[in-house]
C-alpha cells in the first residue's frame, strides 16, 4: 500500500515539475526569446523535460533572459553521454533508457555507465547493421555511378560496409 503511495507521490511531483518547466519555457517565449527543441518536436515532450537540468536552465535564462535557448544543452548529462557512446561505438537507441544524473558525480562513475537514449519512435525492429545497410543503400540509390569515389569510400567505411556488399549494391543498381 505504502509503495502504491510513494509512486502516486513521486508521479505528482514529476508531473509538477514538467509543469513549472513547461510554464518557464512559455515565459522564455513570452519575453521574445526563443525555443529551440530537437528536430522533429513542436513541443517539450515529457522525457525531455525530465532530463532537464532545471538549476541550469534557470542559471542560463538568468545570463540571456531573451536569448536563443537550446533545451538539449540543459539536459543532464546529455553531452556528456553522446561523447562516451559515439567514443565506445554504442548506439544511443539500443534498448536501455536516459539516466540523467541527479548531482554531481565522478567522471569515473560517468564513463562506466554511459547513458542510452531511449526514444520508442525510432524503434524500427531493425538491427544497427541492418541499418547501416538501408542507410547505404538509399546513398547509392541516389547518388548512382556519379559519386566521388573518395566520397563513397568515406561512406562505407561510416557504415561498415565491405567491399563485397558495396560491389554487391553497385551489381543491383545497374
């Protein structure tokens, strides 16, 4: 019963806080300073707004009350966790979830445990293999025999993409 109430408690107080976010994000705007939010989004959507560094963001409207406010440099740790996952070459939408740090920690404790991005509407079912080789595909597809070569060895070697694959791709776009 107690744990029932404690999660009931902990969701008022999120929603609350998504809120007050919400509402100093409307005062921003108000006040002529713009908004910006990732690609894709016309509104702060609730994950976001949780991995909001609020003290941060505040200390930032404080500096530039009427600036150009990018709400992805507020997040916690976000830099942070795109560095260590592209240095380690993970994938920032492999099934875990964003784990924004709630105080300062040790640069050791960070780099053990890099965050995941969790974002359900990217979950394609695919594999980041698979992926790599859509992705591949459509750059041959539209750029054809035309392309630089350097450029298209740029490309596959992005990609991973072997020799054998792209030959493959080149045989089935003739």
């Amino acid at each position: 019963m107690g744990h029932v109430s404690r999660e009931r408690d902990w969701q008022v107080l999120q929603d609350e806080r998504r809120k007050m976010l919400e509402h100093v994000l409307e005062m921003h705007k108000a006040r002529g300073g713009k908004v910006q939010l990732p690609i894709g989004m016309n509104t702060a959507e609730p994950w976001l707004l949780d991995a909001v560094d609020a003290h941060a963001l505040l200390a930032g409207l404080h500096h530039s009350p009427q600036g150009n406010l990018d709400l992805l440099q507020y997040c916690r740790r976000a830099t942070r966790a795109l560095s260590a996952a592209n240095s380690r070459g993970r994938s920032l939408t492999d099934g875990g979830s964003f784990t924004a740090a709630g105080g300062a920690g040790s640069v050791d404790d960070e780099e053990r445990e890099a965050p995941l991005l969790h974002l359900p509407q990217l979950n394609t079912g695919l594999s980041e293999a698979e992926i790599k080789d859509l992705a591949y595909l459509v750059f041959a597809s539209n750029c054809g025999s035309n392309t630089d070569e350097d450029l298209a060895a740029t490309v596959r070697s992005q990609l991973d993409v072997d020799g054998a694959r792209a030959g493959e791709v080149a045989r089935l776009l003739q």
